[in-house]
C-alpha cells in the first residue's frame, strides 16, 4: 500500500516472518468461501515508520488546530507506533509480525468494514459498530470474520485499528502474557523499494 502511495523506502512487496506467513495461510482456511484477505502491510522498515508517523502527526496538526503538541502525540500514537528498536517497544511492524489486512472477495475487492484503511477515524476502532450496530450491520459482520479468523490462529488484534493484527512481536507478548516477544527488529537496506540487505538487532 505505501508502494502504491510512494512513500520513500516503502517496499513493493510484503514480507512476513515465515510462521506469520503460516499463520495466515491457515487463517484463509477459515474463512468461508468467495472470501479472501487483502494484504496491506507486512515487514515496514524503520524509514518507512519514521515518515508515516511524522505524516500522520501533521495531519492530526492540520484537524486539529487547537491541539497541544502532547495532545497531538497522544492521537498519533493511537494510529502510528512511534518508531523505535528498542526490545522493550519495538514498532510492530519493524518486527515482521504485524499484518495489516482486510476482507476481499475472490476478484481481489475489498469488503466493506466500515472504515478506509489507515482511516484517522473513532470509526477504524475495532469494536465501533459493536457499540454501533445499527450504523453498518455488513461491516460489523465482516469485522466479526476478520478477527474471529486471525484469532483463531493465534494473531491478537491493536483495538484502534480493525486491520492490524500481531504475532511475536512486543505487542503480542504484552497482550498474551508470553514472557518475552519472539521477534525483534529487523534492519534492512532499501534499494528501488526491495530489501537489499537485513540483519535481525
């Protein structure tokens, strides 16, 4: 997706960690027929978070005029990971064990769920047509299909972003009281949006 939107490094493939990738596959078995998972974010490398999280700031900045600079850091924070190797708080996305992801149909077209991908949005909350359901019952039934699918496998869910799901990294361990994450992060060089080289920190 940020390929498509040319954001500078941004990666012309998506790359998972080789059991996220597994996981996802058995997640595809799940759901039912004339359905499939549209992909659109994997492994995101730490220049990619640096950018994203900067425009999403300034667009908070631009909505938000009345904003304090602590307020707009608490919004962006609800949309973006602040980016960072750290062990402790590695981005999850830097990890290669986040996915970002929607519903399609077999044709390649997205469902709907209610929302645009990275929509700045209390409607991109993942339990907001829970709470609304009235408002969007297709959404509400293929946000239902989408998490109960990627849970089942083993993926936890961030709560303010219905695409956004995680396994092994930091955010996951948190989420599932695992001792230690399973994944850190990955340094990579970008060479014409691909991986040139990488090293696990």
């Amino acid at each position: 997706m940020y390929f498509k939107q040319q954001i500078p490094n941004s990666l012309q493939s998506v790359y998972l960690r080789q059991n996220v990738c597994e996981k996802l596959i058995e997640a595809i078995t799940l759901l039912p027929e004339n359905y499939s998972f549209i992909v659109y974010d994997g492994y995101r490398p730490l220049q990619v978070q640096h950018y994203l999280f900067q425009l999403f700031a300034d667009d908070i900045r631009k909505s938000h005029p009345d904003f304090s600079e602590h307020e707009i850091l608490e919004e962006t924070l609800k949309y973006v990971a602040f980016p960072s190797t750290e062990p402790s708080k590695t981005s999850p996305h830097l990890t290669g064990g986040a996915i970002d992801l929607t519903l399609g149909d077999l044709e390649g077209n997205p469902l709907d769920l209610g929302s645009a991908f990275d929509e700045i949005s209390k409607k991109s909350a993942t339990r907001y047509f829970e709470q609304h359901p009235d408002e969007n019952e297709e959404a509400l039934r293929n946000r239902r299909l989408l998490y109960n699918c990627m849970r089942a496998v083993g993926f936890t869910n961030y709560s303010e972003e219905w695409w956004h799901f995680d396994y092994g990294n930091v955010t996951w361990a948190r989420r599932v009281n695992a001792e230690e994450a399973r994944y850190g992060a990955v340094e990579a060089e970008i060479e014409t949006h691909q991986i040139k080289e990488f090293r696990y920190l």
